[in-house]
C-alpha cells in the first residue's frame, strides 16, 4: 500500500475547531466578515453569466474569434475605435476562464482535515503548530494565544492578525498567516485546491514518517552513492518496515528516502537537473555548493529545542565545509533547500533543458515541423516558457499558505519529537502511536544524546509556518508540472552521472534510460524529501504539496492553452505524479 493510500481517520466534513467556535471550510459563505463575503468569486464586472455562454472553446486562439457584441456589456471607452474587437475578446476570454476555476472550486466540496484540534482542544493543542507563540516549559501552547491565531485564520479580519500574540522572547515572527486572505486574479485560487486530510498525531501512517525523519537525520552524512553497502542504511530499511504502516508501502536500500512518482527510483538518487552544469546567460555554472561540517546537528538539548519554539534567536552556529560540493547526501541536499530561492532549481532545469536542442522540447510544439516559416519566442519559446515556470512558483504559494494556516495547522517533526521526548521520560503524556516509541531509531537517538530530540540541520529549526503541505513542495509540484508539459518526457539524457563518496567528482552513471519526465519528477521529490532530511517535514507533507502545486500549475495551462494563435497547436501534454497522462486543450484536460 502506498501512502497515497494510507491517508485514515479522515473527516470530510470537519468541525475542527469547536474550543473556539472555528470550522474550517472552502469557498463557501461561512468565510465572511461582517459586510461581505470575503472569498466569493468574481462576478466578471457586468459581463455577466451571457457573455460566458457565448464563449467559444472550439479550437484555435479565442481572440481570433468575434464574440456576440450584445453578449458583452464593455466599458463606453473600450467600445469605440478599431480596437474594441480585441478588447471585447480580451475580456470574454479572461471571464472563461475565471468561471470555469469557480465552477471547478465549487464543485469540490469542503477541504477536510484530521479533526486533531478539537481532540486535543483541552490538551492544549499539542498536535497543532504553535511555533512562536507563548508555551509553557515543553512547548505546549497557551491555548489563548492558539484561539487567537485560529480566530484570524478562519475571519481573515487585519486587526484580528495584528492580536495575535507571540512569546515574550521571540525575535522571529509567524510567517505570512495573512498572506492566506490573498486573492489570485488569475488560474485556480489557492482557496480552490484540494488535499486530503493530515495523518492523525495518534496514527501510525505518522508514526512512520516521524520514524523516517529520524533516519533521515541519523545518516545525513552517508554518501547516497554508498547506500547499499551502510549499516546504518541497512538499520534503518529495517526500522521503516517494521511499521504498522511504513513509508511508500515499505522500502529497500534502493527505494529509501525516495518518492512514489514514475521514474523517482530509476538511477541515482539526486535528479540529472541537480548536478549537470549549465549556463545562465553568459556564466557557466557548475553545481558545487557550500556544504555544513559533518556531524553537527542542533536543537539536541531542551533549552535550544525550547528557545527555537519560542520563537528566540538560535544560540547555534551553522558552520561550513571550505570546499563546495556536488549534492552527495542528505547534508549537501538539505542546505541546498535551505538557502535555495523560490524557484531556482526548476528555472535552471528549464536553461538545461532549453539547451538540448529540438530533440527535448514537446514533440506536440508545432514549430518543431508544421509551422516552417517561423521560429518559437513568445508564444510557445523560451521567453514563454521561463515566464510560465516563475508564474507557477509564486501561484503554488497561494495554495500551500491556504491549507497550511486556514485547515491543517499540522505541527512540525521537531515539535512532534518533543512530544516523544517528554513522554518517553515521563515528563507528560501524549496518545503518541507505539510504532515511534518502539523504533529503533528512537532509542538509538536518545543513546546518543540523552534525550529523543531530532537532531536539526538548521540552527533555527523549522520556518514559522505549519507542515503541512511543504512550500518547498509545492512549488517543486507545479513548476515540474509547467516542465513537463513544455519539454519532451521521453527524452533520454546522454552521458548522465552521479556524485561520488566525497562530492568532489561527478562518475559517470550506467544503468536503466533516465529520462526527462522521470528526471524531473525526481528533481520534485528531492527538493521535497531533501526538506525531510533537515527536519523540517514529514513524507506527507512533500506528496501533498507535489499534488497540490500540480493542480494550480494545471489551471494555468488550462488559461494559456486558450491564449495561442497558432491554429494547429493540439494543447499541453503530461503526466501527472499519480503517473495519468493528459492533454490540456482549449482550456479543457482531456485523456492524451
């Protein structure tokens, strides 16, 4: 069984929040203020619902077509003069595809999540996040300053963010509740996307993820090119499959801390886009980076767990290699993803791809054979296709910020690691699972360093926003899928490689095809997984948040695949992460 499969106790139709009168809920009314509903959609100004069904999708550039004019109510300025044609069109169109987002929205029903907040609602919210806010000395929240940030969340009300209060000795702040309440004007809103519901504290599909993180931290500095000879390897593939539900059905050498989607456990275990040089414009760049001295961790002992849960300033410093490296373990990819920017690994996978010639972009580009006269720029080249990549990154966002502070509000491992530390000693009590108790891993943890706290990659420990999807996810979800539907998946790499046991050379790798579709559905999960390896998430948080980047990517293809002049374009194909291809064509998503 995968862990698409295993997701359990989940409420579809939730009332989470009932300490405080809260319910999570989607697009619907019960997200208002006082005067309006604050989450409704656009009403398309005074086009309304005629000039929708007047649309065309037939195929071909929806500009080029000549809408019914008494359909469209335009402004007075924009009906004379020779071009209102365009500007009438220019409107239909962009009201198109607003209604069918809607449409998509509101038939999806309500977001569900775990029901955790109103079990532990007397327990002072200790499944929930809390990072930042006032807590008590085992960081537990003071369920006061909790309701407040839950009361924000769900109304949405400035002032209401404004109160909310953080710990006495907090120098970071909560990272952007607000930036949930944010509108996007264009593709699917993140309010629009759908996940399913966290694993509960209580169960052991989380069990087995905190378990996993553990062994991730515990072998940051193996070499992933010496996995399968490790003992400290081998420990932990049996660790994982002694879980009642172990991670991706269970694992082997060669599976271990890899993702579930096509091509993710072909050949070596960092992505081709991760280690082949490139050049941006005039500079050539070879992927050495910066790498944190082996065998320092941080965060394992209480008074900087403690501090860093408050919210204070690390005591800690991060201290680096002097040489840089190629990403060869979990040390080298978890810095990677930690001074990484927005979008930075998927725009230099597109100047790779970019520079391989007609042979990787989408056999379905018409400028590759029907259209002989003219070459691709802005519309279906380079500059379209940069541009779609960083559109996707930020879009991601709006989703991810929207399931992490208005449903999940899922806590972070190294706050899940201190529930099993305080209650493996006796300090509190937890309805923690046996399966995380038992592990290994835990008692090889607290051998080492006395307690069960999870040894940390970064001084500061986890961002101050919730788990759960991953940001870092997302984002990887939907630029992968903007990739894949621009180049061609098929397209194998010549002369691939892979690190070797220092970083310092690149071997060459000999083995099964890799290809560009599985390539950069492993570029997704290293990104996401490399998170889990610092500490910072689980193994649910990176699928979810692949998924949930691939559906806003998605609605913004179904938007560009309406704007193309080129009469003989059939639309975007790819294959999603579950492995379903598709074709996206005059705004529609269609079997390819």
């Amino acid at each position: 069984m995968t862990q698409r499969e295993t997701h359990k106790e989940t409420q579809s139709n939730p009332d989470d929040h009932g300490a405080v009168g809260l319910e999570p809920s989607t697009t619907q009314a019960s997200h208002s203020n006082s005067t309006t509903d604050r989450r409704s959609f656009l009403k398309f100004g005074a086009m309304g619902g005629a000039a929708v069904a007047a649309a065309t999708t037939t195929p071909g550039a929806l500009a080029n077509q000549s809408p019914d004019a008494s359909a469209v109510v335009a402004p007075k300025s924009l009906s004379q003069g020779r071009n209102n044609r365009r500007a009438r069109s220019a409107l239909l169109l962009k009201g198109v595809a607003a209604e069918q987002h809607y449409k998509t929205t509101m038939a999806a029903g309500k977001q569900p999540t775990n029901g955790d907040e109103r079990r532990y609602r007397n327990d002072n919210y200790y499944a929930s996040f809390t990072k930042t806010l006032p807590s008590n000395d085992y960081g537990e929240v003071d369920p006061g300053a909790f309701e407040a940030l839950a009361r924000a969340t769900k109304r949405g009300r400035p002032d209401l963010f404004d109160a909310i209060p953080l710990d006495p000795s907090a120098a970071r702040k909560l990272a952007n509740p607000q930036g949930a309440w944010k509108f996007e004007p264009f593709a699917l809103d993140g309010w629009g996307t759908r996940m399913p519901a966290a694993h509960t504290f209580r169960s052991p599909e989380i069990a087995a993820e905190m378990v996993e993180v553990y062994w991730q931290a515990c072998t940051r500095d193996v070499p992933f090119i010496d996995y399968g000879s490790n003992s400290d390897i081998a420990d932990a593939v049996s660790d994982l499959n002694a879980m009642s539900a172990p991670p991706a059905g269970g694992v082997t050498t060669g599976t271990l801390f890899r993702g579930e989607t096509p091509g993710d456990a072909i050949g070596p275990y960092i992505s081709q886009f991760l280690v082949v040089p490139f050049n941006f414009g005039p500079a050539a760049n070879v992927q050495r980076y910066s790498v944190p001295t082996a065998g320092i961790n941080f965060m394992v002992d209480v008074p900087n767990w403690l501090n860093v849960q408050r919210g204070g300033a690390p005591a800690e410093n991060l201290v680096f290699d002097s040489t840089p490296r190629y990403i060869y373990n979990n040390r080298a990819l978890g810095e990677y993803v930690h001074s990484d920017v927005l979008y930075q690994a998927y725009l230099n996978a597109c100047l790779i791809l970019l520079s391989k010639g007609p042979g990787a972009i989408d056999p379905g580009n018409p400028y590759l054979a029907d259209i002989t006269n003219q070459g691709a720029f802005t519309s279906l080249g380079g500059p379209m296709i940069l541009d779609m990549v960083t559109k996707a990154a930020n879009l991601s966002l709006n989703g991810a910020w929207f399931q992490k502070w208005n449903m999940h509000r899922y806590l972070r491992p190294e706050a899940y690691a201190g529930r099993v530390n305080f209650h493996r000693a006796g300090q509190r009590s937890y309805e923690l699972h046996p399966d995380v108790l038992n592990s290994q891993i835990v008692a090889k943890v607290f051998s080492i360093y006395g307690n069960c706290l999870l040894p940390m990659a970064y001084t500061e420990g986890s961002p101050t926003h919730p788990s759960y999807p991953a940001g870092h996810a997302t984002i990887a979800g939907a630029c992968c899928t903007v990739l894949k539907a621009f180049f061609n998946e098929d397209y194998v790499f010549d002369a691939p490689v892979q690190a070797d046991a220092t970083g310092l050379s690149l071997l060459p790798y000999v083995g099964p095809d890799l290809t560009v579709g599985g390539e950069l559905n492993k570029l997704a999960n290293n990104i996401a997984i490399g998170r889990d390896a610092a500490g910072v998430h689980y193994r649910q948080d990176g699928i979810y948040g692949l998924d949930t980047g691939e559906q806003q990517a998605i609605a913004l293809l179904q938007d560009y695949s309406r704007t193309l002049n080129e009469g003989n374009f059939d639309g975007f194909t790819l294959t999603k992460f579950d492995g379903q291809k598709i074709r996206i064509r005059n705004g529609n998503i269609l079997p390819a």
